[in-house]
C-alpha cells in the first residue's frame, strides 16, 4: 500500500453515483469515526483508515482528498441524523403526552450516542468550528421548543428558555455513556421521568397561556 504522502493533495473528492461506490464511502466513514474514538482526530492517519475500510488508498482519497474532508463528512451525517429524528418526534408532538415525549427523546440519544461521541470532537478540527456548534446547538434549540410547544410553530415568550433546559437534560442523558453500565439503564429512566415532568409543566403552563389570551411569539 502506497504512503498517503505520495498521493496528491489536489485530487477532487468523487461523490459515488452507483450503490457500489456509496457503500464504500459508508465503510470508509464507519472506519474513520471508529478509529477517531480509539486514536483521536491527530494520531489517526489516512493510511490506516483506507487499511481499517479494506479499501485502496487511492479510492479514499478520491472520495475524501483530506483528512478534514473526511471529519466534515462525518459531522454532516451525524447533523443529518439528528434533524430527522428530532423533525420526526415534531411531527407526532401533537398527538403523544409528556411521558411519550420524554421517552421518544431519550430513543433518540440512544440511537445517536456512539455516533455523537465519535463526531462531536471533530467540530474543533473544522476551520469553522465556531459556526458549526453554534448551528448544531441553534437547530436542536430550534426543534426542542417546537416539540415543547407540542408541534406549534406559535410559541410562547418561554418557549427559548424551556427548549435550552430540556436540551440540557438530554446532555446529561449523551453523558451517561460513562456511568458505570450496570447503572446506565436505570439513569436514563430517571432523567427520562425529569423530562416527562418537565415537558409536563411547561404544557400545562402553556394551556394557562392560552386561556389568558397573552401575545405569543410567531415563527417564521
């Protein structure tokens, strides 16, 4: 296998248009975010990713010709996965109670746990990593307080304030993978039922609301 020094750094990435080469890029990403865990960003190289994904060192670097390429592709399909799991609970909020809620949200950080402790590290390797966390954090934000708000884009002076807690409490439930897991079940159940309590209140507030008849603030 050739050094990924002699391959020039000018090549144009390829995106794939036949299954074939999609699947390949799909190998290339799983290998690259398992090394990134196991290595961090710096130490993994090229090489070993192209060596990981059984694929020639050529064809990586004509899918991804840098590095950083590789890391921005991962963060897109991490951003990717999250707005369709959080567009998919806003479009059932209406009809499911604080519990159903509580327990679609904790669903989702299960299911975007490995991917998100593999991608998030690579934000600080972007040339815009400011702007990214900033959109990451801006576009959850956005979703948490249509989906507090039970799926209406007319939200209350309080929906912002309630969108950051809940976000907050499901970061705590992203940290658990570091709890003792034979404790990790049993913890998300509780942050589980704070969630159901919380989204519980801010409902019931946002009842109060309407019945009071206050402005509320319209999203465009």
């Amino acid at each position: 296998m050739p050094s990924q020094k002699s391959i020039p750094a000018a090549t144009v990435a390829v995106s794939p248009k036949r299954q074939r080469g999609r699947d390949r890029v799909d190998a290339i990403l799983r290998a690259a975010a398992t090394l990134f865990v196991e290595q961090g960003y710096h130490a993994v190289t090229m090489t070993e990713v192209a060596a990981r994904s059984s694929t020639a060192i050529g064809s990586l670097y004509r899918f991804f010709p840098t590095k950083e390429a590789l890391a921005g592709a991962l963060l897109d399909g991490y951003s990717a996965h999250l707005t369709e799991a959080l567009d998919a609970i806003v479009t059932r909020a209406a009809t499911l109670s604080s519990g159903e809620i509580a327990a679609a949200l904790i669903g989702l950080v299960r299911s975007l746990r490995h991917e998100r402790s593999a991608v998030l590290p690579l934000v600080d390797v972007q040339k815009d990593s400011v702007a990214l966390r900033q959109a990451l954090r801006d576009g959850m934000r956005d979703r948490l307080a249509t989906i507090v708000a039970r799926g209406s884009l007319a939200r209350s002076e309080r929906s912002e304030p309630q969108s950051i807690v809940v976000l907050h409490l499901l970061k705590m439930a992203w940290a658990l993978q570091h709890a003792d897991p034979a404790m990790q079940s049993s913890l998300e159940q509780e942050v589980q039922a704070l969630l159901a309590l919380y989204l519980e209140k801010a409902g019931a507030e946002r009842a109060a609301s309407c019945r009071s008849g206050p402005p509320v603030k319209q999203v465009r």
